[in-house]
C-alpha cells in the first residue's frame, strides 16, 4: 500500500518491503516504548526485525517486537 510509512524515524526501504503491525494491545504499547511514539495507529517494515521473529511468508510470530535499526 502506498499510504503506509514505517514508524521507524528515517527508515529507507526498497518496495518489496512488507509492513507490520502489533497484533494486541500489550504489543502496541511495547512497540510504542521501543519507537518512542505516541500514536496507535502505526507500520514497522520487516527491516526492524530480527530473522527469530519471522515465519514462513515473511509473517511474524506473536511474540515479535523492532529491534534492528532504530531510532537512537
């Protein structure tokens, strides 16, 4: 989708790039903390994940959380 940005401040990605999005409540607010952001309504691309979070087709796993290439 053209709309969507990542969250993570001057992230540069290529198109083939898949976004994601906190699957519950306590995730969003995980993934708030780790980015320093206050809105809910936000995509992190595949880039900011470690390989252990991603399943087959490029899906997370539940757990999963940014941690590559982030913000300082």
């Amino acid at each position: 989708m053209a709309s969507q940005k990542c969250a993570v401040q001057h992230c540069i990605h290529n198109s083939d790039i898949i976004f994601h999005s906190p699957r519950s409540r306590p995730h969003l607010e995980l993934w708030k903390r780790i980015l320093g952001i206050k809105n809910d309504n936000f995509f992190v691309c595949d880039q900011h994940f470690e390989e252990k979070f991603v399943k087959i087709q490029k899906r997370l796993t539940l757990d999963a959380f940014p941690t590559q290439m982030l913000n300082d």
